[in-house]
C-alpha cells in the first residue's frame, strides 16, 4: 500500500502554547484514518498542516509525496477539506453551491458538471439538487459541506468533525458517502471526538491528546494492547451474600460489592462469568446482569487518566 499521507516530528506553536507536538503518522492509500481525540487535542491544527492551509513550527508532511510546504501548490491539487464550519451559500441550490466550488477549485468546464453529479450522489443530494439550501436541515447542509470537497476529485479527503451536530440519519448518510469514497481508493483522515464513529468507520485510528499521539493502530490492536479490564456488574433482588470469595475466583483482577450490585473485574470477563455462576450462590436472585467489555473509552481513560472531554 502507497503512503498517502505522511508527516514526520509535525509541531505547531501559537505563542507559548506547543499545539502540536510531534506528530508522526503513514496513512495508506484507501484508508479510513481516524485521529482521534477531545476537543483542544490538535487534531484540527494537525488536519491544517496536512491541508497546507497552515505551516509547521517544525517538521514535515507530504500527500503522495508532495512536500506541504515547498510544493504547497502540487499538494493541494491532491487533496480537499470538508471543515467543521460550514463553507455554503444558502440562497444557491445545492448544484450551484457544488458548481460554485468546482470553478473555484479548477475543474475544467468540461468536467464539471460530471463531478457535480458525483458528488451529489455521494452525499444522497440528488433528489434535493436544486432547492435551496436555506431549506435544508443541518444534517443535510452537513453532507453538503462533504460533497463540496468532493467537485474537485481529491485522491485524499480530510474530515474535519463531519457529524458534530447531525441527526443519526445524516450521521448514517455520511458514513456511507465515506465508505463509498474508500471504495473508490480515495484516503479518508477522519477527525472526530466521538469514540463509537471510529470503532465503527476506521481502518487505523489514532488517539491524539494535549497534541500528541498516545497510541495508534487497529481497533483490535489497541484492544489487545490495553490492560484495561472488562467489567461484569450483576444487580440483586436483595443484598448481595455470596457464598464464596469472589475476588479468589481465577482470572478476576478485584470485585466490589455493595447492597444488591456485584462489580466484577477481569481482563477475559466470558470466562470469569461462567465460574461466577458455576462456582458462587450470590444470596439472592440476578435482576439484571451487563458485561462491560473494553472499548476505546476505557483505552483513553487508561491512557491519559482522565474521561473524553467535548
């Protein structure tokens, strides 16, 4: 797999304040890449440098090989940004926003209509193609802002919080309209603060914080990677009275009880559970039991001690 993007020691200054720290990343071509992190991380300063849109303090970023600082123009040839701030005029028609911008970015006459079309079926806009967009919902202004980037047929596409503020049925059409553009080949660096968007999107994720990266890999890399544990939390009819020491009980790492809940830690929970119910009589009835298993939150309050912030 080519390298797309790579960007090697990228740090960013604004006065004393070290934005970004040191950001080294290969992105390959066709990936879902997701960087993410809370609001403050660096992620956006960091999609910034990569867009050319600002310089690094320090450090270096290529698309495709080209350098974002000394072939600035070649770079931006290869790439668009949907940002967080909407970027539309809401007296044009969706086709007359995505005309607009595909002037703006060169597409040749001949093209654009063909890469207008692209891009509102990407987005699931074809049928609203020639309403205002003063009359769409913020969802659908949010799927715009993406087929904006797309008019200029980038071989990379970086999404800033595409679904910050969304409904769940425009959060849906944008990750379609992001698999589609992986299917195409297109690279995808994906921010966002929202955890459950890149367990289920991402290829390769990366959890940025305080500028840095504090760990990078697959979804399943970074769960085997965690010593995080799983918890199985059981809530009784009545107070709990087990009849065996549950925290002696192989592969728990430590338990709480108090009143009718039962907190049982284990790094494997599906093997711990099955001699919790084997081996101990709990002194009363189970109302209700829940298996917490590891997920990229855990990783991050693992990682950082401390919980995601928006």
């Amino acid at each position: 797999m080519a390298d797309a993007i790579v960007t090697r020691d990228l740090r960013r200054n604004y006065g004393d304040r070290e934005a970004v720290r040191g950001v080294s990343l290969g992105i390959g071509e066709g990936e879902i890449f997701g960087l993410l992190g809370p609001n403050g991380a660096g992620k956006t300063t960091t999609l910034s440098m990569v867009s050319t849109r600002i310089h690094p303090t320090s450090g270096d970023a290529w698309v495709f090989g080209r350098h974002t600082v000394t072939e600035v123009h070649a770079a931006r040839r290869l790439l668009n940004v949907a940002p967080q701030e909407e970027s539309l005029y809401p007296t044009l028609t969706a086709r007359e926003n995505l005309t607009f911008f595909a002037r703006l970015y060169g597409v040749p006459r001949a093209q654009r209509v063909k890469q207008v079309q692209r891009a509102l079926d990407a987005v699931e806009l074809a049928g609203r193609a020639d309403d205002r967009v003063a009359t769409f919902s913020g969802g659908m202004r949010r799927r715009l802002n993406l087929g904006c980037a797309l008019v200029s047929n980038p071989r990379v596409v970086l999404l800033d919080e595409p679904t910050v503020g969304v409904d769940p049925q425009s959060r849906a059409h944008v990750f379609d309209a992001v698999r589609g553009l992986r299917s195409e080949g297109i690279t995808i660096l994906y921010t966002t603060h929202y955890l459950a968007e890149a367990e289920e999107l991402c290829d390769r994720i990366a959890i940025m914080d305080e500028g840095r990266i504090i760990a990078l890999g697959t979804l399943a890399e970074l769960l085997r990677g965690s010593s995080a544990e799983e918890m199985i939390e059981l809530r009784l009819g009545s107070e709990a009275r087990p009849s065996c020491d549950l925290a002696a009980l192989p592969g728990v790492a430590r338990c709480e009880i108090n009143g009718h809940m039962v907190r049982v830690f284990a790094r494997h929970a599906e093997p711990v559970l099955a001699r919790l119910m084997q081996s101990c009589a709990l002194g009363a009835d189970i109302v209700q039991l829940r298996v917490t298993p590891v997920s990229l939150e855990t990783i991050f309050i693992e990682l950082t001690g401390k919980e995601l912030r928006d």
